[in-house]
C-alpha cells in the first residue's frame, strides 16, 4: 500500500477544525445564555421522572402548575421518548417528591411509576466538575510521563508523549463540540455519564496512539537512513489495517449495538463514546503522528512566511 | 507437538473453575471453614434501590479527625443495618463523604428518615444491678427489647449473686436484654443548667406521652438505675432519686461544664461524632432498573454476536482461534466479577463490552503482524513467532496507558463517592487484565495447537491474506 497521509497533513487539521469549531462555538453561546443543559450533577437540584398510566394524559404544564401549587416554582418538565415525565427543579427537601407524587396520583387519578428521583447538593455538583478536571489534569501527565520512559529509546520520545496529549485534547474538543450539537438538537443532558464518556475516550485516544507511536518507534531503528517524514507515513500505513479493524470493526460495533439496544439512560452515553473513540482513531493517525513531523521540520518557522513555504495547503 | 499441549492442561481447567463459579445458584465456597457466597451483584441502577451522599456538616475548610469520620461511618452503618436491607453498602468516600447503598429498597422516604436520625436514643431499666454492675457496664454495647418481635422474649432472670469485691462477669451481663422504657422520640428538649450550688446538670423536658411513661416507670423504681444508651451503648446510667412526674427532670452527676454539654448534645443530636446531613439522593425504580438490564443484555448480545462474526471471516483460521479466546474472556471476566465480586452497574457493564473490543486488539495487533511476516514469505512458525514478539511492545504500552487512566478514574470516582465512576474503571481494568491474560496464553497456545493439527497449506483460504 502507498498511501500519503502526512503530505496531506493541513487537510486534515482543517477537518478538525470544522468539526470542533461550531460545536464549541454552539456551546459557548448556550453557556452565555445560560442553556446549556448541565444536569443537577453539577448544578445540583431534584430530578424526578415518573411514568403514568391508567389515568388522564397529563401535559407537561400541568405538572409545572401542580409544583407551583405546592410552592416550587422553577421547575423545567420535559417527556421522553418513552412516555415518561422528567422533571428538574431547584433541589428539594427530603420529604417534598414524596408528596409530589400523592399529588400526581390525586391530580391525574393515575397510577404513578417512580422511575428514578435524584437530589444532589449544590457544593456537591461544583466538587464533581473540579474532581473531573483534576482527573483528566492528572492523567495526561502521567501518561506523558509514561511515554516518555517507554520511548527513552529513541530520539526526542518527550515529542511523543506531547503529541499523544495534543491529539487527546483534540479528541476531549471534539466530544465537547458534539455534545453541545446533541444538546442543542436532542436535548442530551451533561451528566456524569458524560463525564465518565469523557475520561473513557481519553483513555482509549492514549491506547491508539501508542499503537502508531509504537511503529514509529520500531522503525526508527530498522530504516535509519529514511527522512522522518516517509518513516511516520509508512508506519502509519502499516498500523491502518488494525486500527480499522480494532476500532471500526470491534469497539464501534459494541458501543452501536449499546446505543441502538442498550435503552434511554445510556443512549447519549453511547453516542458520545462512540464519536469519542472513533476520533480517537482519526487523531492518532492524523493529527498525533502529523504533529511528530510538523514538529520533526519545525514547520511553525514557515507558517507566516509567504510564497515560499511549499508544506501548507 | 508435545509443547502445545503444555498450556492446554491448565487453560482447562481455569476454564472448569471458570464455568463453575458462574453456574447458576452456585452454592459458594464452604472448605474447612472458608467461607464464600458466590454471587451477581447488580448495582443500584440495575436492581433499583436508593443511594444517598452524606457529608460533614461543618464549613468546607475545617479539618475532620479521619478516626472521627470512621467512627460515624460505622454508626451509620449500624443503623443501615437495622433497615434489613440485603447487600446494603456504607464506605467513607474521601475524607468528608460517606456513601449509602440500598439496592431494592423502594422507600427512598423512610430510608432518608433513619440515616438522617440523630442515633437512636433509649432509656432503659437497669432495676435489679448494684452499682457496681452499672459502672461496668458504662461504655458497654449492650441488648435492648426495643424493636424486637414479640417472641423474642427479653431476659427477665435476676441477676446471679454477685459478692461484693468478688468479679463482675461482664459479659453476662452485657448478653442480657434489657428492657426500653421509652426512646428519644419521647424526648421534647434537653439544656445545661447550673444548679443553685453552681453544680452543672442536664435538665431534660419530655412530650405528654413521654411524661406518662416517666411518671409510671420511676415512681416504682426508686433508687435504681435508669440507663441512657444510645445507638445501643450505655452513655450514662443515673440513679433515679424521686419519682419525675411533671415530664421535667433534671441528670445530676460530677459534671463539669464540657461532659455536661457532651451529654446533652448526645441527648439531642444523637452519637455522631461529626454532624452529617444529606447531599445527595439518587433513588432508581424498580422497573428502570430492570428495563436498563434487559437492555444492555441484548445489546451486548448483539454486539458480541456481530464482533465475533466479523473476526471470524475477516482473519480465518485465527480469527475463529481468537473468538474461542473472547467466549473464554468472557467467561473468565464475568467469573471474576461474581467471585471479588464487584457489583455491576450499567457503566460498569458498558465498561465490559469495551474491554471486549480492547481484547480483541491485542488479537488483533498480533495476527496483522503475522500476516506481515508471512506476506514476506517466512514460514508458519516463524512468523507467529515474530508476530507475538513484534506485537507485544505495543499491545504492553497502549494498555498501561489505559490501566493508569482506570486508576485515575478510580482514584476520582472513590474520593468523591461517584460509585457509577468507580464501577466504570474496575470493570475496564479487570477486563484489560484479563484480556491480556487470553490474548498473550490462550490465543497462543490454541492457535499454535491449530495450526500444527490442521497444517494448513492454503494461506488464502486460511488466513485471509
């Protein structure tokens, strides 16, 4: 196979960039209008969501104006694809969804299934996101780190581990930008399943580019004469057919079969891994192992120059 | 040829081990006293049930003694216990955070009630000890009647004659139960208050039916013990002086100001030695629980289903060695999970469907490399050979890549009590193990068997080159 990849290498960053950019944008603007559907992990407050059968249909407002009646006023009701009524609201005391839901059953003359009730603190939720950022902090480190010590043998392995964290970060931007387009399209919530979506492609994203890394590596000490360039290209080609079949083939199929069977709590869950991972994939074959090359010619020096640098598009 | 049976022996019998620990209604483990029950757990949000966060409640910057939290976290796992919820779980999360586990338990309200109690408080009848056997007993854990079904008749014997100066048997006496008189609810507010003498004393104020229940109790038992226990330890034992009639009475002792007010703050807020109060609820009905299970089945099913139809005509011979593999890691995981055990939850399932795909990497990596070596004309033997060798750095690297991140994650998810997180990583991370485990002696040793048994000529037909 003879495929240039790294000759393209601008391409694909523009690519990214087209991925990244309005989703980020997206979010940004709903986090300024204060839209952005961030669920009562972070915010805090009380979830409720409840089914009703055997009795009237109720509409979303009248179960707001049945909170008003007890005094709740800021509460958002939303129904799901499943017929079932989710409501979010400040968070409320212990004994409060209790009588809630006699009301509902008084109000609607219905039977009431108590799907779930949820009420976290608000200290809490600012903790969780503090934590996850830490977390994510915490990981990219150790894994320079790790790569580092695992490339001592080759020139410049400091390179790798960076470029391993670029192309993650890359991968944790992509995930954002979709969420905030699934958010503002299918009213996907910010949960902590989002954030455990999050920290599971950052692990997987690391796995991949060790895998193309780890060619690159092993190469470098078979093709010693061979210009850096050509010597990534090749490796990347060589590690194409796993990371198709590994990625595509086996993960891909999984997290498809979980977010088409695997019901309505994991479904956005799903979605996001499965975009996360399969960037993960993308960027360690476009981004990470281009990032070694640009970095390999020391491109940057060229970018603002004009006419005369032959690597931009 | 005898070299690839070597493995074979032992892979068979991690097998039989494995099958039999996920047999259905496995009766556990029962050898010379060993004990061990063997069992799914199925988390909160697969089962249904109800989760709460408890948290100091003190300003954020205070520092919290660790034996102090302990302690409360055992108290509060005492009054768990007494909800008779099965498989109830109570762990300290972080330095400030105690997390409360009830699978099945569908009353989130009443559960709430009895975390949030302010420990129970008896006032019980120790009529029949001298003082000495009251003494002993302060600060034992002792028996109550309070609560217990009706057949289970409290201990009425006299105490045996005990010679002064002779040993008290404490632990007869703690074996005892002993009868509740009545309980805190009775109790309507409880001060410091400084006697004429300037002596400190508790005065306590009791709620009508709590009066009655005092006036009838200590008008017959003048002069012996009324023991105070909370959370079933005896606090204080004082001696009834005068019949309290009025639902007003006062605990005298050798108090000073600090045990005086340690007193009765017991009296009011109960044993904790820290204050707590909720953060966090989350409460899953039964029905989602059950409709998330069925779910995440099927599609694990199908994923699986889909996996290993694909690797079984994309590489061939090795493809279908490699799926033997993925039923076997399968099959060990979920054995492991039922024997730690770790209790399931829906990420933690998701978690197990990916380090599927993370088994079959390292398949993966290792049969692309040797269908390299065989493309470039080496023999059979040689090329599974330098296939494993070449695969290995890889497959080593990328996955402690990912075991540090489910450590990570694990590290977050346990500070801060997000269970689901920690489910999450302990599954990935088991599955990665194990998946290394099949990948590196399994797949290995059966394809070797394979292809020695088959000896396969047409690479084509074979191995999909």
């Amino acid at each position: 196979m003879n495929i240039d990849i790294i000759g393209k290498r601008y391409i694909f960053f523009i690519v990214s960039l087209a991925i990244i950019l309005p989703g980020l944008i997206l979010g940004v603007v709903m986090a300024v209008n204060g839209e952005l559907p961030l669920a009562i992990d972070f915010t805090g407050g009380t979830l409720i969501e409840i089914k009703l059968s055997n009795g009237q249909e109720p509409q979303p407002a009248d179960i707001v104006l049945l909170y008003k009646e007890i005094g709740i006023d800021d509460v958002k009701v939303q129904t799901t694809s499943q017929g079932t009524f989710v409501s979010r609201s400040s968070l409320l005391a212990e004994d409060v969804p209790g009588k809630i839901i006699e009301e509902m059953k008084k109000k609607f003359d219905a039977d009431v299934t108590i799907l779930r009730i949820e009420s976290v603190g608000p200290t809490v939720g600012r903790e969780v996101t503090q934590r996850a950022a830490l977390a994510v902090g915490v990981a990219a480190f150790v894994v320079v780190l790790y790569i580092t010590f695992a490339f001592r043998g080759i020139p410049n392995a400091f390179r790798y581990g960076i470029c391993a964290i670029i192309a993650m970060f890359h991968d944790v931007l992509v995930v954002i930008s979709i969420t905030a387009i699934g958010s503002y399209i299918w009213g996907w919530q910010i949960d902590a399943l989002f954030l455990t979506a999050l920290l599971t492609v950052i692990g997987f994203s690391v796995q991949d580019k060790i895998v193309v890394f780890d060619r690159i590596r092993e190469n470098s000490s078979i093709y010693r004469r061979l210009p850096y360039e050509t010597l990534v290209n090749h490796s990347i080609v060589q590690t194409l057919q796993r990371s198709i079949n590994t990625q595509l083939m086996t993960v891909e199929f999984m997290l498809l079969a979980l977010a088409l069977f695997g019901g309505v709590t994991l479904q956005p869950f799903s979605w996001t891994m499965l975009i996360g991972l399969f960037c993960g994939t993308y960027s360690s074959i476009f981004i990470a192992a281009t990032l070694l090359v640009i970095w390999e010619n020391h491109e940057w020096q060229n970018w603002f120059r004009r006419k005369e640098s032959p690597a931009t598009v | 040829m005898r070299s690839d049976y070597k493995y074979l022996i032992p892979i068979i019998i991690a097998v039989v081990i494995a099958i039999w620990i996920i047999w259905p209604n496995n009766p556990g483990i029962n050898i010379a006293g060993f004990q061990k029950e063997i069992e799914t757990r199925l988390g909160l949000d697969l089962v249904g049930g109800v989760q709460a966060l408890l948290e100091a409640d003190l300003p954020e910057n205070t520092a919290i003694e660790p034996e102090a939290m302990r302690t409360a976290t055992r108290i509060v796992e005492n009054r768990v216990n007494g909800l008779g919820v099965t498989e109830a779980v109570v762990q300290q999360a972080g330095d400030r955070r105690i997390v409360v586990e009830l699978p099945g338990e569908t009353d989130p309200e009443s559960a709430l009630a009895t975390l949030k109690q302010t420990g129970l408080l008896e006032f019980v009848d120790f009529s029949g000890l001298s003082p000495q056997e009251v003494y002993s007993l302060t600060n034992q854990e002792i028996q109550t009647d309070f609560g217990q079904d009706n057949n289970l008749v409290p201990s009425v014997e006299t105490p045996a004659d005990i010679g002064v100066g002779s040993e008290i048997d404490l632990s007869s006496l703690s074996n005892r139960v002993y009868h509740t008189v009545m309980t805190g609810a009775d109790l309507k507010s409880v001060q410091v208050v400084t006697s004429q003498t300037g002596e400190y004393q508790v005065a306590f104020e009791l709620t009508p039916n709590g009066s009655n229940i005092f006036r009838d109790f200590t008008s017959q038992n003048v002069g012996e013990s009324l023991a105070i226990i909370l959370d079933n330890k005896v606090i204080s034992a004082p001696v009834i002086n005068e019949p309290i009639t009025d639902g007003r009475g006062v605990i005298t002792g050798n108090f000073d100001y600090d045990t005086s007010n340690a007193l009765a703050i017991q009296l009011r807020y109960g044993s904790l030695p820290i204050p707590l109060k909720i953060v966090e609820t989350r409460t899953v009905g039964p029905t989602l629980g059950q409709d998330s299970l069925q779910k995440s089945l099927i599609a694990g099913v199908v994923g699986f289903t889909i996996v290993i139809l694909f690797m079984g005509l994309y590489y061939r011979l090795p493809g279908l060695v490699a799926d033997v593999a993925i039923i076997l890691y399968a099959i060990f995981a979920f054995a492991l999970f039922r024997f730690i055990p770790i209790t399931l939850t829906l990420p933690g399932v998701a978690g197990f469907l990916l380090s599927t795909g993370a088994a079959l990497d390292a398949n993966i990596l290792i049969f692309e490399r040797f269908k390299e070596e065989l493309r470039s004309g080496k023999p059979i033997q040689q090329s599974l050979l330098l296939g494993w060798k070449r695969a290995w750095p890889s497959i080593r690297d990328s996955n402690i890549a990912t075991l540090i991140t489910c450590a990570i994650l694990f590290w977050f998810g346990s500070t801060f009590g997000a269970t689901i997180v920690k489910g999450f990583s302990l599954t990935l991370a088991l599955g990665v193990i194990v998946s290394l485990f099949t990948a590196l002696v399994i797949t290995r040793a059966l394809l070797n068997l394979a292809i020695n048994t088959f000896k396969p000529k047409n690479f084509v037909k074979w191995y999909g080159i």
